[in-house]
C-alpha cells in the first residue's frame, strides 16, 4: 500500500492531491443542491439540519441538539432564533433544569416534515450514485470523520 513517503515532495501540496479539499467542494456542490429544495421549505441548508434532528427526536436540550449536529452555541443559537421567528420551533427553559432550554418543533415545524419528504430523494438522484453506493459512501465518511476526532484528541 502507498503512503505519503511515496509521493514526490513537490505533488504532496497539490490541490488535487487533497482529500480534504474534495470533501469541502463535494460540501459545497451539495449545498447547491440543496438550496433551491430547501428555499421552497423556506430553510437555510443548516435550518434543515435542526429541523432533521427535531423531527427524529422531537424535543431536545439546545446543548444535546449542538452536539448532534457538530454546531458551537454561537452558531445554533441565530439558527434558532430565525426557525422559531418562522414559527417552525419554540424555545423554553426545562422543567428539570432552568439552567438548561430546550427546543421542539411547533406544529407548523412537524407538518413541514411531510414538505422535507422530497429532499432526501432530490439529493440522491443529484449525485448519480446508486443507493448502494450512495450508502457506502456515507459509511466510508462516517469512518473518516471519527478517524479524524480521535487524532484531534490526541
């Protein structure tokens, strides 16, 4: 198997030599993609993130729903503010823990889920992969991604 010792010093700074740029154009072309599904639901490509995690666990702690989707609360907590001024979720302090909000999509918030249906589907044809390849990939990301949060602990 080939490692970096067998690339020439002056190909190891290529453009096209760099997985993490692949990932970050392949992010950026997906968010494309996303953007005119999205614009019809009304949501920003990271609205629809929280918007995801909602609907499959429907109420969370703004710290738990954060950390799900790998967003500081300077980041959430605009994102927050904007869905719940469309009125798609509503913040409120935990009965348990005052110290703590909570957020839960509104009515509104769950019946645009039925709207979402579509998205997942318009995506995965985009990318012209076959569903088995479209998993294998997601698979092979998921390994990369922790690979990669076990060496930043090092």
């Amino acid at each position: 198997m080939a490692t970096t010792r067998d690339v020439r010093d002056e190909d190891l700074l290529r453009l096209d030599r760099q997985v993490c740029f692949s990932v970050h154009a392949a992010s950026r072309a997906f968010n494309g993609v996303y953007r005119e599904p999205l614009k019809e639901l009304r949501l920003t490509y990271p609205q629809y993130l929280v918007m995801l995690v909602l609907w499959e666990h429907d109420e969370l702690a703004v710290k738990r729903l954060g950390a799900l989707l790998r967003l500081d609360s300077g980041t959430l907590s605009p994102l927050l503010k904007r869905l719940e001024a469309v009125g798609y979720v509503e913040r409120r302090r935990s009965a348990e823990d005052e110290r703590s909000v909570v957020v839960r999509p509104t009515e509104a918030g769950r019946e645009l889920r039925a709207q979402a249906l579509e998205v997942p589907r318009r995506i995965a044809a985009a990318t012209g992969l076959t569903l088995d390849e479209f998993h294998e990939l997601r698979e092979r990301l998921d390994t990369l991604t922790r690979a990669l949060d076990s060496a930043g602990e090092r």
